[in-house]
C-alpha cells in the first residue's frame, strides 16, 4: 500500500503543477504518513493560510487513494514538518492561554482553530486542576474558551 499511496501523491501532485518534491511515506499502526519536501515557497503554497491548503491536500489524497486503490486508509499530510511545529506552538498558546486566565480570573476565548487544533488545546490543558476547557459556537465561528473551575460546578461539555 505504501507504494501505492506514493505513486498516487506523486501523480496528483505533479498534475497541479508540483514536479520537485520528495515523498516519503512511513506507516504506524494504521496511519499513512505522507511527508513532502519541497523548496520554501513551494512548501508555503502546500501548507496555506493556517493549514488550510495541507487539509484540503490530505483529504483529497484520501479521496483519490481510496477511489484507485478501492480501501479507505488514515492518511496524514505533513509539509515540510508543519505539523510538529504546529503542535508545540498550539501547546504555546494554551499554557499562555491558562496563565492568563489564572491571572486574571477570567476567561479566554481562542478563535480560528480546527476541530484537531482545539482538541489538542483541550489535551494540553485536560489535567490542570484550576481551568476548563470547552468549545462553543457553530462552524467557522466555533471557538474554544479556557476559563477559571468553579467548585462544585461541573465542567462543561466538549463538542468538537
């Protein structure tokens, strides 16, 4: 299957005018990982405004995989290792996130994130005694709220 999710990445790629990019593909447990290499401004136009571009790439990926190869299989993108540096900034933003609500006894409202990036948000901040974490909002205008625990208040739920 790896040979195949290659070729089918390379194609697609190279039919939306993308001809130098190194593929790797590396599979744990069931999850493909795609990771592309490309020159820096190449790599700016796969990832996109917050992600956005890589999102729709994987997605399309999974699409087409499925549609030649006939199996649905979990694939992730990764430009150019977006996705880790992402991760530890979106662990950035909720440990500031928490000192200021701490500081301030108030809740903190963080918006523009992706359904993944608010439950990372949400793991990050999941064991810390003093805060909660939960989304609200609809579609593009969902947002997660860190906000202050109240004793004996139970917490809010999470709906991603």
């Amino acid at each position: 299957m790896k040979d195949a999710i290659k070729k089918n990445t390379k194609e697609f790629l190279e039919k939306i005018g993308f001809d130098d990019i190194k593929i790797a593909i590396t599979k744990k447990e069931d999850l493909y990982k795609i990771s592309l290499q490309t020159n820096e401004e190449e790599q700016g136009m796969l990832i996109g405004y917050h992600g956005e571009t890589i999102s729709a790439l994987q997605l399309l990926l999974s699409i087409i995989i499925y549609k030649k190869e006939g199996k649905w299989e979990k694939i992730l993108v990764d430009v150019g290792d977006y996705r880790q540096q992402r991760q530890e900034q979106l662990k950035e933003l909720a440990l500031k996130a928490s000192q200021r609500v701490k500081f301030s006894g108030r809740p903190v409202s963080l918006s523009g994130l992706s359904s993944f990036e608010r439950r990372t948000v949400h793991m990050v901040l999941k064991d810390d005694p003093a805060i909660e974490s939960f989304s609200e909002g609809e579609g593009k205008w969902r947002m997660l709220v860190v906000a202050p625990k109240v004793e004996g208040e139970a917490p809010k739920k999470i709906k991603n």
